[in-house]
C-alpha cells in the first residue's frame, strides 16, 4: 500500500495532486478545512491553524492504517494562504501571525508528528513541501508570503540533513509548482497596484494564458516522486525538472 497524506487536498494544486495519487492507486488522505466533492480520496477536515487540531488530525489518519501493509508513505504540505498584501507598516499583526501559522508553523508541526509515527517503519519515507519561488524572490506587499515560504524552505534543508545523520531516515525536499491558474491567482489579480505593484505582471500571465494548470503541476510533482528525480534536501522549480 502506497500512503498519500496532504494537507489542502480540497481545491487548487492539492485537489489536483490528491486526484492524480489516487488514479496511481494510492490510499489518499485529504486534510483541509473544507471538503469536495465528486473524489474518492478520504478527506477530513480540520482547521490547520489550530496547532492541536493538526497533530490530532495526522495521529487519527495514522490510527486508521495497517502500518504492516504500507509500502511508501508520503506527507505533502500544500495548504498554505497568501495572506494579506501590503507593505510592512500596514498590515494586520494578527493577520500576520494567522499566515506564518499556516504557511510555516503547521508544516513543522506535521513533519515533526510524521518523522515521530513513522520511526519504525521501514519503507519509503518522504515529506514534500510545496513551497514558491516567493521564497528567494523578495516581493513588495509579500512580506509574509515570502518570508513564511523562505522559512518552509529552511525547514526543508534542517530536516535533511537530521535525518542524513539517522538510519531509516526520511527523505525531505521543497517544490515550486511556478504560477499556477488556482483562487489564489485570482486573489493576486484582484489587489491594487498601491497594496502589490507587481499585481500588472500577474494579469498579464492570466491574459496570455501563461499559468500552469493544478492538473499540469500534479502530474509533475508525481512524476518528480515516482521517478526519484531528487536527493534528500533539494528544493526545485517545476520549470527546471
């Protein structure tokens, strides 16, 4: 048995990439907030802000899987939120925290959970953070979109090298799935050039029809996955893969 967990799996590049592991016959688990509909993956839900909420949430999917039968087992943190565009200065610290929470916060709570319940098995152990470009391209109005991606990112490399230093250890990497056709895309279009300047840029994309679709960047991620394309701590555009 091949074991998806993914985190955003209710819309966007998580619903995409929860579709095409279950048509690769993996068992799939969904957490998100919200759920769709017309899958067959599981999906639960839960509020991944909630620190408590997500640890419980992964050590209940655990509970419900034969350890003995797994073969791979991979967690994909994907929900993530752009959060609120504007300079520094202007924005909402709550709304602040409430990104960072999200974006950097839970992806290290949820590792941490998955290196703990998967220490004694002996199989294909992964953790694959979707991350951005956002990361290492500093953006004004996106303070903490890329500063929590920059953060995901370091999580990323720290991780690899603790477990290079383990006997059956996790592997651990980052992708950039490059801009994507998906709600949060349309939320960038949506703000003003004074809150993000670069908002013409991302219109512009949208106009030519130059955005990746969920679908395209799913079948990557997988082909990236099943192909072993990556050593433990890398972190990769999908463009250049």
């Amino acid at each position: 048995m091949n074991v998806l967990i993914i985190t955003g799996g209710s819309n966007g590049i998580g619903k995409a990439i929860a579709e095409k592991y279950t048509l690769e016959k993996h068992t799939v688990f969904s957490i998100s907030r919200s759920k769709t509909t017309n899958v067959s993956y599981q999906q639960i839900t839960a509020d991944l802000s909630n620190t408590s909420e997500a640890v419980n949430t992964i050590k209940t999917v655990f509970s419900e899987l034969d350890l003995n039968a797994i073969s791979s087992i991979t967690l994909l943190n994907n929900a993530g939120s752009l959060g609120e565009v504007n300079t520094v200065g202007n924005l909402d610290f709550e709304k602040i925290q409430q990104t960072i929470q999200l974006n950097t916060i839970t992806p290290l709570v949820l590792s941490n959970e998955f290196i703990k319940l998967t220490k004694e098995l002996h199989c294909k152990k992964q953790i694959i953070n979707i991350s951005s470009g956002a990361a290492t391209s500093p953006y004004s109005g996106w303070s903490i979109y890329c500063t929590s991606k920059a953060a995901l990112d370091m999580t990323t490399r720290v991780i690899a090298i603790e477990q290079n230093e383990v006997d059956n250890d996790v592997k651990c990497v980052a992708i950039y799935p490059g801009v994507v056709d998906t709600n949060m895309q349309a939320a960038i279009r949506k703000t003003s050039e004074k809150e993000f300047k670069n908002v013409q840029h991302f219109k512009e994309l949208k106009e030519n029809n130059e955005l990746y679709s969920p679908e395209f960047v799913a079948t990557k991620v997988y082909q990236i996955d099943i192909q072993n394309q990556l050593e433990n701590g890398d972190i990769v555009d999908i463009r250049t893969v």
